[in-house]
C-alpha cells in the first residue's frame, strides 16, 4: 500500500505529467524488447535548466550501459534472467521537483533507484527510499550527509570532504602553492562542503588561504575577483558546477588575471560552456574518469556512437552505476532490497571510473581519483 503522502502527492504528478507531455519533454523510458522478467531502474536528474549537462550525461551512459547489458542477454539472477529498463525523470536540480520526480517513479514500478545525480535532490529522497525499503545509487551527488545513517543509500563518486582533502593535497603537497584564493558558492552544499575541508586541509600542510569569496545565486563575480587580484594568492581553487565556473573564469580574463585555475569534479562539461577555451587554458580540476585512457575505449566508443559526443564523468558514472547495479543482483542471486544491500558491500566491479570499486557498509566507494588538466582547449590528463 502506498503511504498516504504519496496518495495526496499523485494528483501534482499527474498534473505535472500533462504538462510535460504538453511541452514534449519530461520522463523517458529506455527498455528492451527481448521476452522476460524486466527490473525497473529509476533515475532522477536535471535534464533542463542551468545542470542540465550532469542529467543528460547520467542518462545517456546509464542507456549505453543497459543496451550492452540487455544485447549480451540481461543479468542472471537465481534462476530468472532479467532486462533492464530505464525510467529517468527530470528535477531541474530541485529538491522539490526530485520529490516529485521520485513518487511517480515508484507509480511506475521502479525496483531500485540510480539518482539523484545532484547532491540537494539526493538529500530531498535519501528517506523515502528507506521508508519505502529501495535501493538507492547516487551516480554523482556528493555531500557527505547523502550517506548518513541510511544503510539504503551508496554513492559512486567522490564525496565533497574527500575532493576537498585531495585538492587541497595537490595544491599544497604535490605542486607546492602556498597561498591559495577560493571562490565558492555559499549557499551550495556542495560548493561549500569541498571548501570547508579544502581550507582545514590547506591550514594543516601549511598553505594558507589569502582570501575565500562567496557569491550567492545570480551574483556577478567582479567584486570576489578584483578581491583576490589585490591579495598575495598564487591560484585560485574554485569548487563550483562548470555553469559558474564558466562565468568566472570569463570575468577573470576581463579583469587581466592571470592566477591558474583548479576546480573540482563540477567542473566537468565546462569546454561546452565557455566561449573563449583560453580563459580557461592549463586549469586542473579533479575527476573520476578521462575519456583519453585506454581502458575507456570501448565505451568511449558506443558513446559516442550513440550520441555523436565524447562522454564526461557524469556519463561515465551513469554507466558504471547501472554496472554496479547488475554486479549486486548477481552477486544477490536476489531482487530483494535487503539483499541487494549486502551484496553491495561484497562486489568489486572494473569500471570506466576505477578499477577494483567497492563500497562500505557505509555506502561509500572506494577508488582513486584523476586530475583532469585543459590543454590547447581539450581535456588531458595532468601529469
């Protein structure tokens, strides 16, 4: 039986659902054909709006994946094969429209969910997933709390304290900065989690950091930025979605600064977004995945097959999580939540994001992270 906030939550789901269907956009449903019991991933992500990048890129691996997954004849389970399907939802990278989203994902019959793939959105459903007993993969939402007290509920990316920890090793251990500059959305979880353990971290190697500015939503960047240019900061870390970081890297060029840039994995996608590649030229930000290795060649390749584009992070974590899905079913030999749940901490999948990834019991993944460095306007990987 549905619980009655869902039952009083389905007349807006509905209406929304007009709505949509009016406009040509909302849900999507990507399945096979072949005969056969058919488990039902759901996937919640923005694929309008300003993050709209992230969504599209999640969806479009997640489908690569469950092509070849379905075509090499779906994923044995006991004695049943299954295929997947996917059902993905657009939240504009809002909590309230992720609630939403996620209620008519479980109309449709959803059996385990691969979203959010914002970190606000996760927050907004990490317990109706455990008050409806569901597995829940976050491919890229990254706030520590996602995770929290909720054995439901494991995450493939990086979390934002380790970002912060590992950049800020980077800056400090490995290139030797002493003096770092941060611009960072204040009123982001993510953008400000990364800061607060980047700056402990910084202080705790002996860096120090000449000037942290935050700016608000719709916030032009000059007055953070003629800020930094009259301190002593030799770079700027600027742990922000690439939609910001495109705007600021554009008014630092107008403002004659010249400071290196580093970013974190939101940075992801940022090519696609500035107008001029050199106001972001020799910028390094950390990421999960590089389409130029060796070892991604082959879905590097149906990506792009697929979608006449080179995959991101986003869309290799897309691909990896309905991977990861398929290693705990087999591993399971079950569909039953409460399976699923223990075989996640058992498997160990080679992804296009790390090799060996595992979880812990605390639904964290366990795997290295790469520098991603833009050099004559293409993303290679830093030495």
């Amino acid at each position: 039986m549905k619980k009655m906030k869902k039952i009083m939550a389905l007349g807006m789901v509905t209406t929304l659902a007009v709505a949509s269907l009016a406009g040509c956009q909302g849900g999507s449903d990507s399945s096979s054909n072949a005969s056969g019991d058919t488990f039902v991933i759901g996937s919640i992500g923005p694929t309008t709006g300003d993050a709209a990048s992230y969504g599209t890129s999640v969806k479009q691996g997640a489908e690569v994946a469950i092509k070849e997954i379905n075509e090499a004849g779906g994923v044995k389970v006991g004695d049943k094969t299954l295929q997947f399907s996917l059902k993905f939802e657009d939240d504009q990278a809002t909590p309230d429209k992720a609630v939403t989203a996620y209620n008519s994902l479980m109309d449709s019959g959803m059996n385990a969910l691969l979203g959010c793939v914002t970190s606000d959105s996760s927050l907004a459903v990490t317990s109706l997933v455990q008050e409806d007993d569901l597995l829940m993969l976050t491919p890229s939402g990254s706030a520590a709390k996602i995770t929290e007290n909720n054995p439901n509920v494991f995450r493939l990316c990086f979390t934002d304290p380790l970002q912060g920890d590992t950049m800020a090793a980077h800056l400090v251990t490995d290139l030797g900065y002493k003096n770092i500059a941060v611009i960072y959305k204040n009123s982001d979880p993510y953008s400000a989690g990364i800061y607060e353990t980047f700056a402990a971290k910084v202080q705790e190697l002996g860096g120090t950091i000449s000037t942290a500015e935050a700016f608000a939503d719709g916030e032009d960047f000059n007055t953070q930025l003629t800020s930094i240019k009259g301190t002593d900061a030799e770079v700027i870390f600027a742990p922000v979605y690439y939609t910001d970081a495109a705007h600021i890297v554009t008014q630092a060029a107008d403002l004659s600064m010249t400071l290196p840039f580093f970013g974190s994995d939101g940075w992801d996608g940022i090519l696609d977004a500035v107008t001029d590649t050199a106001t972001i030229e020799g910028a390094i930000f950390l990421s999960p995945f590089f389409s130029g290795d060796a070892s991604s060649a082959d879905f590097v390749a149906a990506y792009k097959s697929a979608y006449n584009a080179t995959p991101d992070q986003f869309a290799a974590d897309g691909y990896d999580g309905v991977y990861v899905i398929k290693a705990a079913l087999e591993q399971a030999g079950s569909t039953a939540t409460a399976d699923l749940i223990k075989a996640m901490t058992e498997i160990s999948v080679d992804g296009v994001t790390g090799k060996g990834i595992s979880f812990t019991a605390e639904g964290e993944p366990q795997k290295a992270a790469k520098f991603i460095k833009i050099v004559d306007g293409a993303y290679t990987a830093a030495e």
